[in-house]
C-alpha cells in the first residue's frame, strides 16, 4: 500500500528506473531528477477516503527537491547522514483513478528514517456518509492515524469503532474483551447474527487478539511491530463488519428502489 514509505519507495524508484530506461534524450542540460516529475498510474494501491476502498492512484511529484531528490539518484544512500545537510520535505498529489478525489503526500527524513505521510482533502467521502456518525468518526481517526504510520493510535481508534459496532448489535458489555467473548459464546451456541456465523476461525482468531492487550510485546520494537500488523488486522475486521452489518443492506435498498421506483415490486399489469 503506497502509505506505507517502504511501499512508496519502492513504486517511486520502480518508476525512475522505468523513465530512465525509456528515456533517448541526449541533452545534457536537463536535469537527471527532472525524469521523476512525469505522473504515472501507480501499480500500488493507496485507501480513497471518497471511494472507501484500496484504489490505483494517480501520482504526480509536486516537489521532488530534498528527500524525493536523493532518491532520485539510483546511487545515492537511502537516508542522510549527513547532519548538516537539512533536506526539504517532498510533496506529491495522488489522485483516484475511480473518483478523481485527491489526497496530498509529504515525504521527509526524521529520526534518521524517511517518513512518508498523506493527508485527505476532507474528512469523509460519499461512500461512507450513511453509516452511523459515531462509528463512522473513530474510522476516519484510525484512517488519518493509518496515512501518517501511527499505527499505536490507528489501532487504538479501529477497536473503539468495533466496540462501538458490537454495541450498535446489543453487545452491552462494559470492555471490548468482554464484547468480543460474549460474540463468540453466541457463534459456539449458533445463537448469533447471521453476519457472524459466516466468519472462519482465522477471521475469529484476529478478532480475539484486537480484544487481548495482554499479548503485546514487552520491547519497543516488537510493541511497535505488533502495533503495525494488528493496526491493518483490525482495520480489516472494520470493514468487513461495516460492510456486512451496514453496507451490504444500504446496497441491496438502494438496487430495490432502482429496479422498482420506490422500493414497491412492480408487477406486470
């Protein structure tokens, strides 16, 4: 996914090499960086807030001086070192290739890493407006945490929004866990909701683990690797509970009041 820096790297020099490749120009004057500043269509996929899917995207490079400059250069180190050369942040427009919505890309190097963030236009885009405000805002939170890889707080905002949406289907309980374990109780006795009878014992698993902070890890790298990996698991679980419990009927409304006009079974006279 191209909000994930290494991701973004990689479909960046994927695609200097490519220009490079192509490129016959025998005049010396043009600038070698010059080349990245032709948008491409990404071959990696970038979340559409309008869409609420993983769309391609089109990338155009709106600053490629400092970070994005380097990389510019194939043989150039993948991070400064050098403390007295301050690089300026890079700056790219991706654009939907399905709904045109536009999103902003800042690349800069900070604690000795290149850091990748992307910022949306606007809060929510049409797809999700008919879902219930309260659940609908902790997954715009844990998306805007998602796009600048703080993956502690995304995770942090995708378990209030299924705590919210277990709550929204009777789940009273006071935690989460104990949402999460009264759900289960309800599939082993074939009691609960037909969305979640369906659901495979990987599925099920995932979902335990978003409920058990007591597995997290006791070191900072694996805390923020953990983090990272439960962050995409549970946004996962997200959307599929939306779209089954949600999505899936808002749909099926809307396709019977197209074919029938007002949601009445036409029947031929």
């Amino acid at each position: 996914m191209l909000n994930i820096t290494t991701d973004f790297i990689t479909e960046a020099k994927q695609r200097i090499c490519t220009v490079n490749r192509f490129d016959h120009s025998t005049d010396s004057d043009v600038p070698h960086k010059e080349l990245s500043k032709k948008s491409w269509v990404s071959k990696d996929s970038l979340y559409c807030p309008n869409c609420a899917q993983e769309r391609t995207v089109r990338i155009e490079v709106l600053k490629d001086t400092g970070v994005f400059s380097r990389l510019c250069d194939l043989t150039a180190p993948l991070v400064n070192t050098d403390t007295t050369n301050h690089e300026t942040a890079s700056m790219f427009l991706f654009t939907c290739e399905q709904c045109s919505f536009e999103l902003v890309g800042l690349m800069y190097q900070a604690d000795g890493k290149i850091k990748f963030a992307i910022f949306s236009k606007s809060d929510v885009g049409a797809a999700r407006k008919e879902l219930p405000s309260r659940i609908l805002h902790f997954i715009e939170q844990g998306e805007k945490c998602l796009m600048v890889e703080a993956y502690g707080a995304a995770l942090s905002m995708y378990r209030v929004a299924v705590e919210q949406i277990l709550h929204d289907q009777g789940f009273a309980e006071e935690m989460l866990d104990a949402k999460i374990k009264a759900l289960m109780v309800k599939i082993d006795n074939k009691t609960a909701n037909e969305w979640a009878m369906g659901w495979s014992d990987s599925l099920l698993d995932v979902v335990k683990k978003i409920g058990n902070f007591v597995i997290h890890p006791k070191n900072l790298e694996g805390l923020k690797k953990h983090e990272a990996e439960l962050a995409f698991e549970c946004k996962a679980v997200v959307e599929l509970l939306i779209y089954d419990i949600y999505e899936s009927k808002i749909k099926q409304t809307k396709l019977l009041n197209k074919l029938t006009g007002n949601g009445n079974v036409r029947r031929n006279p």
